[in-house]
C-alpha cells in the first residue's frame, strides 16, 4: 500500500492485494516488478530477494518495521514485567513520541527533526541495546528480541536520513486486518479465480476506507453506475475521486 498522507504528499493513499498459492519470495518479486523505490516491511525471509542488486529493475531499499521490533518486546514485557523490556519500550516510545509531532510536515522538514532529535536517541538505543545483552541470557526472549532489532539496524535507521518513510508499516497491517477476520469467518476463496476476486474487492474495499469513504455507500453507488458509466470515465469512480462525482451523478 501507499499512503502519503504523514509526509504531506498529494497523491491520494490506495492498497492493492494479490492472490497468491503461497508466501514463496516469488510472489512478492512478481507482485513489485514493475516497483523501485523504498519498502517499509517486517524481517519475512521472503522479501529478501527485493533488496539484492540481482533483481530485475533493481534493489528496493529496505525500511524495517520498528512497530514489530517494538512487538516483540512488548510481548516479553507482559509476561515477565522485565525493567529492560520496560526501559526498552521507553526508548522506542521516545521515537514515536517526535513522530507524531512531525504527522503531515514535509519530508525535508521531517528529515532534519529526525537527525536533530530523533537519530540520536536511536543510536543511544543501540549503545544500550548492546550492552543490555552482555547481562542477559543468550537464549532469553528478550536476548532474542534485542538481536532481532540489532540484526536489521541499517534498515530501521533508514527513515531517520529520509522523511518520506514511516517508522513502521501498521498502515499495511490494519488493511489486512479484514482479511484475518474473513478468513475466520469464511474459510476458503473456493478457487483461485475467487482469490483473484476476493483481492480485488479488498483493494477496492481498503482504498475506500483509507479515503475515508464507506465501503458499501462507495461500492452500492458504483455497481449500480458502472454499466452506463463512459469507459473513457472510468477514473471518475476511483475511491478518490468518487466523493466528486458522487453528487453530480444523484443530481442527474
């Protein structure tokens, strides 16, 4: 998905879902072939071929997910009311405390605060991370959670030298929050032409509410336009242009 909403940009946000058999590092690849640029994601084994200079069109520069480092200290926090799982979730809470202060600013106004404010407490976090795990069990959960971070620190302190990339991608994950819940209650696709199907109603579906329209209200009005609708048109019925063709088309 794409959302340039917390750097100011213009174009309007929209999520895309594909059908895939599988989570093999292929689908991913086919997915973004036709992408270059930067890519906010988790530390999924499969996205690795999108940063090696080997693919087609380029490497993606990689963007970790500060919100899953964050998780899984979290996690070890509940169970254990760790004080370092507490310190460390204080530290990372810091960093998003500036985040929200920057939420719709520029992206050069976001790059300097960053490197101003928040690059240095990042990199204390660091010091302190890798000192906090000479005092720690090698296999403890924390241990595991800690080296999890330290293992993708180039790639979670990318977006403090570029302010056009989110700390985390929850964004993507609340989109595919529909999914989960409608794989409780529905199971299956039926076949891979229903995936197909099911894919493009929630890019539709997710699009719409991340241009804060509702879903039904959008999909009702343009299934019952589309058949008489001009092809050359077609972008009128797009989720951000509808709530501007909306009102013309009930007046008609």
């Amino acid at each position: 998905m794409c959302d340039e909403r917390p750097h100011g940009g213009a174009r309007p946000p929209a999520a895309v879902f594909f059908a895939s058999p599988d989570r093999r590092g292929e689908r991913p690849l086919a997915h973004l072939a036709g992408f270059s640029g930067g890519l906010v994601a988790d530390g999924y084994a499969g996205f690795n071929a999108l940063y090696e200079e080997a693919r087609p069109g380029g490497a993606l520069t990689e963007a970790a997910c500060w919100a899953h480092v964050r998780r899984k200290i979290f996690d070890v926090h509940a169970a254990t009311g760790s004080a370092l799982a507490a310190e460390a979730l204080a530290r990372i809470g810091a960093l998003y405390g500036i985040e929200r202060e920057l939420h719709g600013k520029p992206p050069d106004a976001r790059t300097r605060e960053r490197q101003a404010r928040a690059k240095p407490l990042a990199a204390a976090l660091k010091v302190w991370a890798e000192r906090s795990l000479t005092q720690l069990p090698g296999r403890s959960e924390l241990a595991k959670a800690l080296r999890y971070m330290l293992a993708r620190w180039p790639a979670l302190a990318r977006a403090f030298d570029d302010g056009r990339i989110a700390l985390d991608n929850n964004a993507a994950e609340r989109a595919l929050r529909g999914v989960a819940v409608g794989r409780k209650n529905y199971l299956f696709a039926g076949s891979d032409l229903g995936a197909e199907r099911a894919a493009a109603f929630y890019s539709l579906i997710e699009t719409a509410k991340l241009n804060r329209l509702d879903p039904e209200a959008y999909l009702r009005d343009v299934l019952t336009r589309i058949a008489d609708h001009p092809v050359k048109r077609l972008t009128d019925l797009l989720p951000w242009n509808w709530t501007q063709a909306q009102p013309a088309a009930h007046a008609a």
